[in-house]
C-alpha cells in the first residue's frame, strides 16, 4: 500500500496502539476506508450487527469505533429510542469522527 506521502508501505497486524501513535493520519483513515471498502469486510459487518440482535431501543456501545464509520448503521438498528456510543483510545481518529 502507498501512504499519502507515495511511501509504500506493508499492511500487517497490529494491536491498535500502533495506529494510535501512527504519525500519518491520512494513511490510517485510507486504511480503514480500504477495508470498509471490501464486500467481504461488508458482509462480515453485517452479519456481525445480525448476531448481536440489535433492535429498536437497544443500547450500544462501540468500542474502538475508529472514524465512527459504524455509527451510522448502528444508530439506524437502534432507532429513535435506541443510544449509540463510540469510543476509542485515538483522539485523532474521534475529531474524525
């Protein structure tokens, strides 16, 4: 992958708080709409909101949530009764959100 400075760089593992203390924000956000970005990535979010049974009403609490993609999608399952929170460890990526 190439960063927003043309660096290739190699995706890999890591434990979040190598994204938390990543100095190049742009890259971090292109690698998360990357990952949004894959059917496969769609389909695995998807049918982790199924089994979580998130109805009308429901309370959630996202943890992690990054740039606050989920948010959204989350707030639609809840409704107007339900409450969404998001959270995450990078201050950077919550002003994103």
């Amino acid at each position: 992958m190439v960063d927003g400075n043309g660096t290739s760089r190699e995706l890999s593992a890591c434990d979040c708080s190598d994204v938390i203390e990543h100095s190049n924000l742009e890259f971090v956000r292109g690698c998360l709409e990357l990952m949004l970005s894959l059917e496969f990535f769609q389909e695995y979010k998807k049918k982790s909101f199924q089994l979580l049974e998130i109805a009308e009403g429901s309370r959630v609490l996202d943890v992690g949530c990054g740039t606050g993609a989920d948010a959204p999608q989350l707030g639609q399952l809840t409704g107007e009764t339900g409450i969404v929170l998001a959270s995450d460890r990078s201050l950077a990526l919550i002003r994103d959100a």
